[in-house]
C-alpha cells in the first residue's frame, strides 16, 4: 500500500515536472545573426519548458551584411526599409496549438530585425499572446513590440524587454511567469 502511494507520488512529480509552470502550450520562436540571442532563448526554454524555434533566414547574414557602419550592407538596407521582408528558410510546425509564443531577437537600429516582421506575417496569431525578448549592445527593446503588435492585429502583444546574455535561468522564469 505505501509503496502504490508513493508510486502514484512519483508519478505526480513526474507529471509536474513534464509541465513545468503551465497547462498553456508554449513557443520559444528567436533569430539570432551571431550566437547571442540563441542563448537567452535556450536558457528561457529550459526556464519555461516550452518548445523552441530556430528563426534561420533562407540567406544566411555574413559579416559584410552585418556591418551596420557601412550603410550599403544587407542589413542597413533592409533596416532602412520599413516593408523589407527577408525570407525564413522553414516553418515552425503545429503553431496554432500555441498560447503564448516568446519572440526573441537581437536589436538592430533600435528595433526589431526585418526577419522578425516576416516572422509576424507568416503565422496566424489570433488570440496568442505574444512577448518580444532581445539582447543588444546596450539598447533597449524600443517599439518592436508596438511594430510587431501592428503585424499581428488580433494578436496580444507585448512590450517585452531586453536582456544580458548572462541572465539566469531563474530571473527569465521569474519574469515569464506573468503570462504562464
Ligand atoms: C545590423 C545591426 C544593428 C544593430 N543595432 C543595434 C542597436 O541599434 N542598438 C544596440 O544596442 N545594439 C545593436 N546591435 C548589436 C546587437 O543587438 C547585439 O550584438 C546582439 O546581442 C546580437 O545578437 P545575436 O548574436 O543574437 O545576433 C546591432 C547589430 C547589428 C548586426
């Protein structure tokens, strides 16, 4: 008898553990150009247990592109242009099955990377919420919530916030509980 209790126990936890903070199916979506990104949205998917998606742009970004000093790089001229669409190499599978849907990315020119906007126009996001996290060099997250909010019109966006590539795995789950 005790054992069969403490087997029912186990498998509790068991279950506990599998969900981790939610009954809300969760999405951990990032584009990251040089490494950094990717790692926060690691660390907020084992926070969170969520499932996670790799951003990955159909033309990968060189370094050349990346050179936000020359203003003919890949990367200013999308940024200078509000429509700019690049293209992402996959779909992530199943999102209409997702409550709440993290959207990470690095900063660049003060808002969200051009890719993010495809990113928001390539999904149906009616009734999600959604919630923008980036890394920079400093900068804040900006209005890439508000621009992104602007793609996804029935969607719940939020402002989101910016984090050090050496935030705990504790502090993102402390602020991604509001929404869990
Ligand atoms: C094209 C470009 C524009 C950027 N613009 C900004 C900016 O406006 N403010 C800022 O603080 N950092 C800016 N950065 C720095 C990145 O936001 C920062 O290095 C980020 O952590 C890189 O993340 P990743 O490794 O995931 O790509 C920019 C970087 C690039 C490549």
């Amino acid at each position: 008898m005790l054992l069969g209790c403490a087997a029912v126990l186990t498998g509790c936890n068991t279950k506990a553990e599998e969900n981790h903070m939610t009954d809300k199916k969760v999405l951990v979506a990032y584009f990251s150009a040089t490494g950094t990104t990717e790692k926060v949205a690691q660390k907020l998917q084992k926070a969170t247990g969520a499932d996670i998606f790799k951003i990955i742009p159909q033309q990968p970004y060189s370094a050349d592109d990346l050179n936000w000093q020359n203003p003919d790089s890949r990367s200013s001229v999308e940024m200078k242009d509000k429509s700019s669409r690049p293209a992402i190499s996959s779909k992530a599978e199943n999102m209409p099955a997702y409550d709440v849907v993290f959207v990470g990315f690095p900063v660049w020119w003060y808002r969200e990377p051009s890719i993010i906007d495809t990113f928001m126009e390539s999904y149906d996001f009616s009734g999600k919420t959604v919630i923008p996290f980036a890394t920079s060099g400093g900068s804040p997250i900006g209005n890439s919530g508000k621009n992104m909010q602007a793609l996804a019109p029935d969607a719940k966006v939020f402002e989101g916030k910016c984090f050090s590539v050496t935030v705990s795995e504790d502090e993102l789950k402390n602020w991604a509980k509001q929404w869990l």
